[in-house]
C-alpha cells in the first residue's frame, strides 16, 4: 500500500505543479485571445472605409476605362481624317507646283512673245519709214 499511497502523492505534486504553471499560461492566453479580438475588430472597422473607398476608386476607373473605349473610335476616326487631308495638301502642293512651273515658263513664253512682238513691230515700223 505504501506504494500506492507514494504514487498518489507524486500525482497530486504533479497536478499542483501541473496547476501553478499552467493558471498563469491560461491567463495569458485569454489576454492573447481578447487581444486579437480587439484587432480583428479594429481590423474590421479601419477596413470597411478602405473597402468602401477601393469599390469607388475601381467603379471610377471602369468608368473612364469605358469612356476611353468609346473615344477610341473617334481618335481613330479624328487620325484617318487627317491622313486624308494630309493627302489632300500634298496633291494641292503637285498641283501648285505643276502651275509655278507653267506660270514660270509662260512669263518666259510671254517675254519671249513681247521681245518678238517689239522687233516684228520695230521692222514693220522702220518699212514703212523706209
């Protein structure tokens, strides 16, 4: 029986050691426990605007995503638009062009035609003097 009686006394030390250890990791624990908590629901609070503020922000940037969508077509419209006209200038400028050259070759044409004019008249002039 001593055996028995020795085994229960190193039991109930244990369980009393087992007690005084384990009351103050308990308590810390329920600390930890209301801690996070405390946290979560900081966490909880702080996020909701932050949440609320990101949905607006992205519903923002979907709007002016699909408005550049639909500017898109008429950039693109704007651009082929110029490549016309663009076009358009540079056949105006041949056709400036080819008409200096004309101008430029009948002044000469002309100056040509006044000089021949004069002497054709200068001879006539000088035959009837003559």
């Amino acid at each position: 029986m001593l055996l028995l009686q020795i085994m229960s006394v190193v039991t109930a030390l244990t369980l009393v050691v087992l007690a005084f250890f384990l009351v103050p990791v308990l308590f810390e624990v329920k600390k930890t426990a209301t801690a996070v908590r405390d946290v979560s629901e900081s966490m909880q609070v702080e996020l909701k605007p932050l949440i609320k503020e990101l949905r607006d922000t992205l519903a923002d940037i979907q709007v002016v995503t699909h408005a550049t969508a639909e500017n898109a077509d008429g950039v693109n419209l704007l651009l082929e638009e110029l490549g016309h006209a663009g076009h358009n200038i540079r056949m105006i400028n041949r056709v400036i062009g080819i008409a200096s050259d004309v101008v430029a070759t009948s002044s000469t044409w002309m100056a040509g035609a006044r000089v021949a004019g004069q002497y054709i008249a200068d001879r006539l002039i000088r035959k009837k003097r003559g």
